[in-house]
C-alpha cells in the first residue's frame, strides 16, 4: 500500500497521508506547479497547484524522487522484531523479489530503466517489539521517523546508506497481520526521516511486510511511488477500489492481472518518446496505427487534451509482457486529470463494456473494468466535449487502429 509522494519540508512535519489499494503513501502538497504545458509539448500537461503527486509533467522535483531512466541503485535490506523474529532465511524472503521487480522494470521501461538490487543478506534486528511502533495501515510520519532511526542505529555500523537512488526496507513476513487481512506496506518520498552515516539521508524508503498476494509486484508499486508514481486506486472507497482504473497499471490494483504501466505512466517517466505520442491539440480528424503498450517501438498512445490539466488518451493494450495475464484486448482509454490527488482519480477508464465484467477469479469482486478495452467495430463520444473515436481494425502484429474525432 503506498501513499502518493509529495514534498516534505525538512522542518514541517505536517503532511497528508493518503491510503491506497495495495500500499500507503506520504506526501504533501506540489507548490509552485507550472500553468501551462512544456513549450511545444502541448499535450504534457502540468501538474496543478495543491495536488498530491500530480499526473503532470515533469513527474517530479529530483530532490523528491528517484530519476527514471538510466542506472537505479536500490539499497536493499531485511529487519525483524524482538516479539517477531523471522522464521523463514533472508535468501528466501529476497527471492520473493528479485529478480522479479529488476524484470518488470525492464520490460515496461523498455530497457531505459536499469534497477540494481544491492542486498544486504542478513536480518537486522529491531531494537523495539513491533507492537510498540503502531504499525498500522497508513501509519504516519512520526512512526516512519522513529523506525528509520532505529534502523540506521542497527545498521549504520556496518551499512554505509550513501550512493543509493532509493532504500527497500523488507520485513519478515510474520510481522503484523496477514497482507490479506490488512497491507501495511508503505513509500516515503522527499523526507529527511534519518541521517545516516556521512550525512546521507534515509529518505525514498519502500517498507514491505507480509506475504502480499501480489508477490513482487506489491515492491514494482511502491518504488513506482518513488519515481513520482500516484495511486490509482480509489482510496475513499475500499468496497470498490476498481471502478476508476480496475486492474490496467499496477499503481492501481497491483494484484489483479495486468501490470504494465499505462502509456502515459511510460511518456512521464521517460520510456516513451514523444515522437510515440500523437498529440490532437486542435479540432481535426486523425487516424493512427497504435502498436501494444506491452512491446517496443511504434507509435503508443493518442493524447487528447482539452484545458490545462485534463486529457484522454487511447493506447493499445495486448496479453503480453507485464500483461501475459491479462483477459482483455483492445484499444484501452481513459481520461487523465493532473489536477487531483493520488487516490481520488487522477486516471478512470472508459468501459467499452459497462454491462459486463471479465475474468471474475483475479480478484475477487474487483472485476468490473477487466474487459474495459474497446473493440474493432466499437466506438464511444464523450458528451462533454464532443470527442468521439473508433476502433477501425486490427492487424496481423496486434496493433490496432483508430480514428479520432476532435470537433472543437
């Protein structure tokens, strides 16, 4: 579970927290965003004045988040607890992750994302019981602080915490309750919770616990908060957290069947050109050939913008990579808005078929937007804007084609 990461100032502990599906995030407030879009890239919209992680462009100040392209050194290390000592071998509990996470990485990067695990292989010892932090699900700043400080105590003398891009903190699973019964896994971002040895500060900290029963992926959706990531999960509403982008990235419902980021996830974190994006800023009628999310190369997503911080974008979406699981294909839309938080929806999907749900084992009743795709032969108009599109056909690489419709 993560909570959207936003910018801590060292000496103002009053942040937002904010929970989510599978993780909670820390963040506070993006102040200082820009108006308008990139010049000449009108359809990378800003982030907006007062929203916690923003969809906008860039993805993030650097001070607050780790870089998204190039070479990612990600500290790795284990702990446990006076009243729960690990009962399984560290070896085992890293094998849950790696090198699943550095895999999927690669594969939604496209290559442009080389996250290196450093382990350390052995179990720090906690100096307090779990019992005494008051771990629970979004658990705030003040107990993140004090664990952090115990853990630099513990490790500290033989750690040296300089040099890492972010820090996965994993504990032994049988701490706290089951991750089917309550996730308390949780992403701090841009803090300063403490100061190891040489100055270095112990901030971009992923902590995991239980046996989560998305596996790896639950570790893939934390550091995605640590690159500027938000929730796409409704966090207001955990009977239905699947009603605004089901299971279509996994900084949404991170154990159901698909995992690939979105197209505009990739085009923010820079594994998207721009040259891969059709940007419909001005009324016209186009027709593009998009090639899978999933897959390198070709033209990825059609961007749709209408005012300064919403836009719909059309991508293809294909049972491969990340999304070998997946039960749908098509073209998949959805509306962005960069002016609302992590965990309200700043991404919901159109339902090609509303009526419908598919694949109604992934995850219990969270089901309703897993045939969401649309089809060659469907076609859908937004009301209050006019934009209309059609999926034209399919060919024999698993793209598809759409025309797009943008009357004002």
């Amino acid at each position: 579970m993560r909570t959207p990461a936003g910018r801590w100032k060292a000496a103002a502990i009053s942040a937002v927290l904010l929970l989510a599906g599978g993780s909670a995030t820390v963040a506070g407030l993006l102040s200082g965003a820009p108006a308008t879009a990139p010049p000449g890239r009108p359809c990378a919209l800003p982030a907006a004045r007062g929203t916690e992680m923003s969809e906008g462009f860039p993805a993030g100040p650097d001070h607050e988040y780790a870089h998204s392209t190039g070479e990612l050194r990600a500290l790795t290390l284990f702990i446990d607890f006076p009243d729960a000592p690990a009962h399984e071998s560290v070896q085992q509990r890293y094998r849950e992750f790696f090198p699943a996470v550095p895999r999927w990485y690669a594969r939604a990067s496209f290559g442009r994302l080389r996250y290196h695990p450093v382990p350390v292989l052995r179990w720090f010892r906690m100096p307090r019981r779990f019992a005494t932090y008051r771990i629970t699900r979004g658990y705030g700043w003040d107990v993140h602080r004090e664990m952090m400080r115990d853990l630099v105590a513990v490790a500290g003398r033989s750690v040296d915490f300089r040099g890492y891009d972010l820090v996965n903190v994993i504990a032994t699973p049988n701490a706290g309750p089951p991750a089917d019964q309550t996730v308390l896994s949780v992403t701090w971002t841009g803090g300063s919770a403490a100061t190891a040895g040489g100055g270095a500060r112990l901030d971009r900290v992923s902590v995991i616990y239980g046996h989560d029963q998305s596996g790896p992926r639950v570790l893939a959706h934390e550091n995605g908060h640590i690159l500027g990531l938000p929730d796409l999960y409704a966090v207001r509403d955990f009977g239905r957290t699947d009603t605004l982008a089901g299971q279509w990235d996994t900084m949404s419902l991170d154990w159901g069947l698909q995992g690939d980021p979105l197209a505009w996830h990739k085009w923010r974190l820079g594994w998207l050109t721009d040259r891969q994006v059709v940007c419909v800023a001005t009324p016209r009628t186009t027709t593009v050939a998009l090639t899978p999310d999933e897959i390198p190369g070709g033209r990825k997503a059609v961007v749709v913008p209408y005012g300064p911080h919403t836009a719909y974008v059309l991508e293809a979406r294909r049972a491969l990579g990340n999304d070998s699981a997946a039960c749908s294909e098509g073209v998949l839309a959805y509306r962005v808005r960069t002016d609302v938080s992590s965990g309200d929806g700043p991404v919901k999907v159109v339902d090609a078929n509303p009526a419908t749900s598919a694949c109604d084992f992934s995850s219990g009743s969270f089901n309703s937007l897993n045939d969401a795709p649309f089809r060659p032969g469907q076609r859908w108009t937004d009301p209050a804007t006019g934009l209309a599109f059609a999926v034209l056909g399919a060919d024999r690489s698993g793209g598809w084609t759409v025309r797009v419709t943008r009357p004002r």
